[in-house]
C-alpha cells in the first residue's frame, strides 16, 4: 500500500492508553456478538476524520463506505489523495505526484482495518480475540490479531449510540495512531461515481493488477 494507505486507511480508515479509568469487561461473553451485531448494522457510512499526521500537522479528510468492499477516501493537504474502491480494485490517485496507481482490493483486515467497517464483520473472529470495555455510554472493543505476525498488534474500535467515532492502531513498535470521527451517518446521495475513479488525463498510471 502507498502513503495513504499506510498513514490513514491502515488506521481507519485504527488503542487508547486510557484504561485504567474505563470499566473493563475483559473477555466477558457477548464481546463478538455486540461488536458484529453493530457492525452488521453499518450496511453505508459517511464521515469526516481527522488525525495528527505529524507533530504540528493534522490530516483531515472525508470517507464513504457502502457494503460489500465499496470505499472512497479524500484527503487534502498535507497529502492530498484520492483512495477508491469498487470491492476488487483499488485506485490510489496522488494529487501532488500525479500518479495513479491501481491494485487488487487486499481484504486482510490487518492491513487494511477500513474493511471491519465495510467487509463481513463475522469474519473477524476468525482473526482476532475480542474484549469489550465501557465507560461514560461509550462502546470499546479491543481487537488482538492471533497472528503474532500482524502488522497490528492491537487495534480499539470505538462507538456512540452505535456509531463509530475513533479508530485506534498499534503496530509492533508500539507507534500508537488515532483517528478520530465526526459528523458519522449514513451515506445519502448514492452515485455510481461515487466509487469509482476518473483517471486525470496527464497522470502517471501504475497498474499493479495481474495480467
């Protein structure tokens, strides 16, 4: 994946150091069925977010997500892109460089957490033990991959009244990275354009698809 990929969908588009004030429920049952029961619920998803790209840099940016693997990302300064999905190929258009680059939809969760939120939420199970906490009416749970190999070693996805509103990564390097939701709903307005992507007509075109 490419610098978006690796500064925002990889963390969304995703664990807070706050524990010990929240009301741990550890592995308590239920913890898989309350988190696939929300997500199951997130059939379209329209947000902003925002993080801190660098000390004195916040990225923001706007998402759409609609089930089955559809996606969009727009990101401004300081790195401007355009990430979409039609559910098998993913464009990647870099606005400073002038390139596009496109490449298979990678549908493991670990690399691209985004697809919790716009894949099949049973499937994570199979992939990661979850632990659910709360505190103040928000929703937490802690994702830890079983692969000791994964790029995240922990990942929190939060939620109010159902709606997500922060995504928490930590790689093996305990770099720890949040993004934060906002103005979370239901994606309205559905085009077809929506999810895909028109190719300017001067850029650099990288297609890493096979054949």
């Amino acid at each position: 994946m490419h610098r978006l990929s690796k500064s925002i969908v990889m963390c969304m588009i995703a664990c807070t150091a706050a524990f010990s004030d929240e009301v741990f429920c550890g592995e308590q049952p239920g913890a898989e069925e309350r988190l696939v029961r929300i997500l199951d619920s997130l059939q379209t998803l329209h947000a902003e977010f925002a993080h801190e790209a660098a000390p004195s840099e916040i990225q923001t940016g706007e998402i759409w997500l609609k089930k089955p693997g559809l996606f969009r990302v727009e990101t401004g300064a300081p790195m401007s892109q355009t990430i979409v999905s039609d559910g098998v190929s993913m464009w990647t258009h870099d606005r400073d460089l002038e390139q596009v680059i496109i490449s298979p939809l990678n549908t493991r969760v670990d690399e691209m957490p985004i697809l919790l939120f716009s894949g099949e939420p049973e499937a994570i199970a199979q992939n990661y033990t979850i632990e659910f906490f709360e505190s103040e009416q928000i929703q937490r749970f802690l994702l830890t991959p079983f692969d000791s190999t994964n790029l995240i070693t922990k990942l929190v996805l939060s939620f109010q009244d159902n709606q997500p509103i922060s995504i928490s990564v930590e790689n093996a390097m305990q770099e720890r990275t949040t993004i934060k939701l906002s103005n979370v709903g239901e994606l309205v307005d559905l085009t077809e354009q929506m999810f895909t992507l028109q190719v300017p007509e001067f850029a650099d075109v990288i297609d890493d698809r096979p054949g």
